[in-house]
C-alpha cells in the first residue's frame, strides 16, 4: 500500500505546477520550437549529417533531454525553497511521514514535470522531423533516473539555499554549463581530443548520450556506460539528499 502522506505530498506537487501551465509546460516547449526553427530549419541543411542522421533528428532527442533535466530541477529547487521561505516546511517535518516518504514525494513530483515537459516537446517537434523511437527500454531506463537526478540536485540546492538568488546561481552556473557542453549540439566526436577527454566528466552528456541512443540507435558513448553514470548520479543524490533532509540542516530558517 502507498502510504497517504506521500501520496497527498506527491498529488500537491503535481497539482502545483499544473495549477500554471503556461509557465510549466508552455514555455520549455516554445524554447524548444525556437532552438529548431533557428538550429534545424535555418542551419540545419548547412550542417553535416552526424552518424548519418539528419541534424535536425540528431537535435531533438537533445531538446527532449535538456527539457525533461531542467524542468525536474526547476520544480523540486523552487517547490522546497518557497515552503522554507514561508514557514510550511515544518508543518511537513513533524507530519506522520518518514523523511524517504518526504524525499521521494518532492522528487517523483519533479520527475512528472520533466517528463511531461519532454512528451510534450516531442510531440510538438514532429512538424519538423518525425524521430523514431528504436530502443524504448532503454530510452526510459535512461529518462527517468535523469528526470532524479537533477530533481534530487534541485532538492539539495533547495535545502543549501537561503534566498532566491542561489538557486538562480546554481541554474546559471551549474545546471545550464553542463548543458550546453552535454552533447545537446553536436557529436562529441568532432571536438579536439583535450576537449573530448574533458566532456568525459560532464554527467549531462551521458545521459544526452544515452537518450539519444534510445531514439536514434546511435551514440558516441557505449550506451552500457552512460547507463550506470545516470543509476549512479541518481543514487549518490538520492543519499546526499536524505541525509540532508533528516539533519534538518536550513530547513527550519
């Protein structure tokens, strides 16, 4: 049986970032058609197939990526960093509910955004190029713990920040970098060897890697490896977050 408090933390979690649509849904896909119609309609015939797949095809799985990761963690950062802000929180650490129970009804609700954030960009990306989905297990082996991982960040970030601007820091700073230098533009496999090796220690591209895999077949990374960095990435989260959520350290500031 699932246990009420969580279900009643998850269902307010939904009900959240559905209450605003445009902001949560709208938007991401909006930037997205912007990214194809500048990158994959205006330069996309000026650019060279990667692993013989059309440019704009080899973009979209990375849209979808950057969609679901940002969007997870832009939900549970802001979501926890309100409730501290306005005294709730408190109401929940001495509610009937374990701190995992706390933990994942925060996170699952992050997760639901990024995904629905993602199905919602690929379907409004097919007008522009009908991308096939070739490994559907792995696709979502890959997703979901991609979804937690970054929903778990914006967890830890939520619970280390004091004030607004932080977690903007940790958007501007951390999240969007990794990103941009994930994989989403191009082939790692066209940088220099330095820059390469570099991109190695970036755990965005593994997943970017590894989404696209499942949509596409293709991939510069062994998909086997990029599975194990996100399972890791999230399980190291996962415990970093617990802990910090059970110490009780900043959330009753």
């Amino acid at each position: 049986m699932i246990p009420v408090g969580f279900r009643t933390l998850l269902r307010k979690e939904v009900a959240r970032f559905m209450s605003v649509p445009t902001q949560t849904v709208a938007t991401p896909v909006i930037t997205a058609l912007l990214y194809l119609l500048i990158f994959g309609q205006a330069l996309g015939s000026r650019i060279s197939p990667f692993h013989g797949i059309p440019f704009v095809e080899f973009l979209i799985p990375g849209l979808v990526m950057m969609g679901v990761i940002n969007h997870s963690f832009q939900n549970t950062a802001s979501s926890l960093l309100v409730s501290k802000y306005e005294g709730n929180i408190v109401d929940l650490l001495v509610a009937p509910m374990s701190h995992g129970e706390i933990l994942l009804g925060y996170a699952l609700g992050g997760v639901v955004r990024g995904l629905l954030v993602g199905m919602v960009t690929y379907a409004a990306a097919i007008p522009f190029a009908v991308v096939p989905v070739r490994n559907p297990l792995f696709l979502i082996a890959m997703v979901i713990p991609a979804s937690l991982t970054f929903s778990l960040l914006g967890l830890v970030a939520a619970i280390r920040a004091e004030k607004f601007d932080q977690i903007s820091q940790i958007s501007s700073f951390v999240v969007l970098p990794l990103t941009y230098l994930g994989g989403v533009f191009y082939s790692v496999d066209l940088l220099p060897p330095a820059f390469r090796t570099a991109s190695l220690f970036n755990p965005m591209l593994y997943m970017v890697d590894g989404v696209r895999f499942g949509f596409l077949g293709v991939s510069d990374i062994n998909p086997a490896i990029s599975l194990v960095v996100v399972n890791v990435a999230a399980a190291s989260l996962f415990t970093l977050a617990y802990f910090l959520l059970r110490s009780g350290y900043r959330l009753r500031t």
